[in-house]
C-alpha cells in the first residue's frame, strides 16, 4: 500500500513511520508541510494520507479541502495534536476518513491502516 | 524546521521531539480552553530556540512585537525541571476575553473593579492554558513538576522583574514557543516557556527516554 505522511514535525514523521510495520512493505512518502502534501499527493497518488493539522505554508485544513477536490475519494486520516472539538468537526466536515489524536499507539495506526487495506483491497 | 541552539544544549533531534512535545501540549491546552469558553482557537507550530539569557529580551523582542504594552501572565513552575511560562497578550485582550463571560451584571461594575475582573480573567486563561499545555509536556516526558500562582504583569515590567532579576550572564535558556488566535475575536497570543539552561540536563534525559520509548513500540 502506497502511504503518505505530511507533517511539519520530523519527529512526528519517524514516530509515525515507526508505527507502521516495517514487514509489510509499505511504499512510504512524506511531505513536510501542506503544500508539498498537495503535490505529493498528485504525484505519489497514495491509498492512505496520514495528515497533520497545524503546519506552516499550508495547514492541515486547506491542505484536506484540496486533496479532496482532487480526489473525493482519497482516504486522509488526520493524526493530531489540535483536539479541539471544533477542528474534529471540521475535518470530519471536509471528509477526513477518520480523527487520531497525538501520541497514536503502534496498535492504533495499525488497526487503522489494517481498516483501509479491507476496504480498498490494497 | 526553524528551531535553535546557540547554546549547544539539545541537539538537533532533542530540538525536533521538543518541538513536537510543545505542540501536543499546546493542542490539548487549547482544547481546555475551547471547552470551557465554546470558541475555536486557530494554532501555529511551535518553536524552540536554546540562548543565552544575556540575549533573551533582544530575542523576545524580536518575536512579539510591543512587548513594553502587552498584558503577560506569568507562572513559574519548579520540580524536575524548572521555568517560568509566559502567556503574552496584546494591550485590549482582556477586555476580549471578559466578553465571554459576559453577564447583564458586568455593565454596572465601576471600573476599577472591571479592571480586576479583566485581570482574574486573564489569569484564568492563563492558568487553563499554561497549566494543559506545561502538563502535558512534562507528563509526556514522564516528569513532575508543580506550579507556583500566576500573576497578571504588564510587559515593561518583564525585564525588570524577570529577566534582570533571574539569570546572570553565564546562563543559557530554553525557551518555547508558540502563537494562536482566537477565531471570532481579534484575539491573539504567544506562549513562551523559559526554561533555565541547568534544565537542559534533566531535559535532555527526558527526551532521550521518551524517544527510546516511542521507538520500542
């Protein structure tokens, strides 16, 4: 499965990539705010986008209106530290395929990523 | 990213995971907040930057503009590591602030009570805000620290009372920070955690351990 990770944070980026089993041989890109996230996402057309809120250049939110005017289909996972109630609404308005708050256990993102390679037979 | 040391306290990573750390502690200090006033608080990323204290008012200044007229609570916290967290608001926003909680009452107060009021209220935020966000980060990095009271100064004070008064010229400051908006006011604001550089060992430790934890998994 194609998987891209745009956070601003690289920290946030290795743990992340240390949660996906390395077994499993996962095609894994990542863009460091959400401009580069855009063109990532046109360029590497991934099967899951796990996307940060609170970025410069481009953040989160405008970052998931576009990926979804690109593709309506595209399945983005917001991985966050923004837990407002209002920033979950948000972005489950925009289409966000579901909400993970910051620190995501190894267990979670796998069960996630496990839920989208059913449903997209990837 | 655009964190720094000057100092040569953290590396480069211990920089990254900081930042990182400041800002699920800042998210969820801003949740706090938004749960008890309904408003929607817009976030920034964080940076970190490590001086030398002789530097540090240069540097803030440099940050926030107008310092000299901003309203600024400040609390200072002790235990594994220890600092002082600075909530910096712009001249007016307490007045924006008592506005979420007004009541038909507030209209017929004199003003020098409405000024106190402006002030708890500040304080209030403040206590929300640093509290969550100073919370979270040190129960991320598994340590224990406590909380003096915070108390309301105005920014021309901050030199002369803290910066003058806390470090001598051999010291070194972490400092953190990070800017929010309010989205239905002209509301908006800085937090900066300053952090004396004999924190930096206990920081230090902290963060490598935490990142050997996330890494375990």
């Amino acid at each position: 499965m194609k998987i891209l990770i745009v956070d601003d944070a690289m920290a946030a980026r290795m743990m992340l990539k240390n949660c996906i089993p390395a077994e499993d041989n996962h095609e894994i890109e990542e863009a460091s705010d959400g401009s580069q996230g855009l063109e990532k996402f046109k360029s590497f057309k991934p099967d899951l986008t796990f996307l940060d809120l609170t970025m410069p250049v481009m953040d989160g939110f405008e970052t998931l209106e576009k990926i979804k005017q690109l593709d309506p289909a595209a399945i983005v996972v917001v991985l966050t530290a923004d837990i407002q109630k209002k920033s979950i609404e948000k972005v489950e308005a925009l289409g966000a395929y579901t909400v993970l708050k910051k620190l995501p256990t190894a267990e979670v993102i796998q069960k996630t990523i496990n839920e989208v390679r059913e449903k997209t037979g990837k | 990213m655009n964190n720094e040391d000057t100092a040569g306290i953290l590396s480069e990573l211990e920089l990254e995971i900081l930042q990182e750390i400041m800002n699920i502690g800042f998210g969820r200090a801003a949740a706090d907040l938004a749960e008890v006033i309904d408003i929607f608080i817009s976030l920034s990323a964080p940076k970190i930057t490590v001086i030398e204290a002789v530097n540090l008012i240069r540097y803030v200044n440099t940050e926030i503009s107008e310092l000299q007229t901003c309203s600024i609570v400040e609390q200072p916290y002790l235990g594994e590591a220890k600092g002082v967290a600075f909530l910096i608001f712009p001249h007016g926003a307490e007045k924006e602030f008592l506005s979420y909680f007004q009541d038909k009452d507030i209209d017929s107060l004199e003003s020098d009570i409405l000024i106190d009021l402006e002030k708890e209220v500040l304080m209030e935020v403040g206590n929300i805000l640093i509290g969550a966000c100073i919370g979270k980060i040190f129960e991320l990095l598994d340590g224990l620290i406590t909380f003096q009271p915070p108390r309301v100064i105005i920014g021309e004070k901050f030199t002369d009372h803290y910066i003058k008064g806390s470090f001598s010229e051999d010291d070194s400051v972490i400092t953190m920070k990070t800017s929010f908006s309010f989205e239905d006011r002209d509301v908006h604001g800085y937090l900066f955690l300053v952090n004396r550089g004999e924190s930096g060992v206990t920081l230090k430790k902290a963060l490598n351990e935490f990142w050997e934890k996330q890494n375990a998994t």
